[in-house]
C-alpha cells in the first residue's frame, strides 16, 4: 500500500504536462469574462491599474511558455498529439497586421498628446496579440473552439443585457 501511495503521489511529467494543459484551456475560458468584468477588480500597482485580464493574460503566456513536449503538441491519455483546430493561414496574417499595428502604436508615443492613455493603448493591444500568439497551443480540439465561442457568446449577452438595462 506505501509503495501505491509514493508511486501515485510524486507527479510525473505527463502529470504536470496534463495539469498545465487544463490550466491553459480555463484561462482561456476565463478570458472573456475577465475581459467584459476587468473593472469591476482592479489592482493599483505603482500607480498602473491591473485589472483580472491583465493578470489572466500574463498567466496564459507564461504557462504556454512551459511546452511540454518538443513539438509543442499537449499530450492526450492515449499518448498521442493533436492538431490546432485553427487554421493558421489567415491566423498568421491576423498577427502580423497586430504587430504592424502594435509597431505604428509604440512610434506614436513620440507625437501622442496623452503618453499615458496611448501606453495603456499599447499594452491591452499587446495582450490581445499575445493571447492571439498563444491560443492556437490551447485550442487543439474542436469542443475547446467552440467552448470559447460559447463562452464569449454568453458574455456578450450578458453585456447586451446589462447595457439595456442601464
């Protein structure tokens, strides 16, 4: 019994492998509600607000920069990889259209009238395309796309919703 309990107790890499993956795809779920919620938490840091989004987005990046295995595929029970369920083809266009736009924000500082406000500017596009950099690692599967599909769905109602309201 001892020698069951040390044997399952200590994790393994396919462990660690298969807990970071979870983790990866429920930031990714959370995303949308952070983002739609960011205001309602915010964090004062040297004068900076960090709201949820900023603190999810940096936990997705630096989880996805743990890759598990060479080739970045996360491992399944059976062992083997799956594929992105992204097309990359016009992925690879979205990003590169985000870093020219990123790239033109940054030069903009010089001539900007509020340093500050344009920064902020910078920052919230600079998550976007690092969420956008590391998504494809995370939607390996179709019912992952669609759980996010659904997830901002939902938050956009419930932003619909509210608004009415209001």
């Amino acid at each position: 019994m001892h020698g069951w309990l040390t044997a399952h107790a200590q994790p393994t890499a396919h462990n660690r492998a298969s807990f970071t993956a979870y983790l990866g795809s429920a930031i990714l779920l959370a995303l949308p509600l952070a983002v739609a919620c960011g205001s309602l938490a915010t964090w004062q840091v040297h004068g900076v607000n960090i709201t949820a989004t900023d603190a999810l987005v940096a936990l997705l990046v630096a989880v996805s920069l743990r890759s598990p295995t060479d080739n970045g595929a996360w491992p399944t029970a059976r062992h083997e990889t799956l594929r992105p369920a992204v097309a990359l083809t016009p992925y690879r266009g979205l990003l590169v259209t985000l870093v020219a736009l990123i790239v033109l924000m940054a030069l903009s500082l010089v001539w900007a009238a509020d340093r500050v406000l344009a920064l902020k500017e910078l920052l919230k596009w600079s998550e976007a395309l690092a969420v956008l950099a590391v998504a494809p690692r995370w939607l390996r599967r179709p019912g992952m796309v669609a759980g996010v599909v659904a997830m901002v769905l939902a938050v956009a109602c419930v932003e619909a919703c509210l608004g009415g309201l209001q």
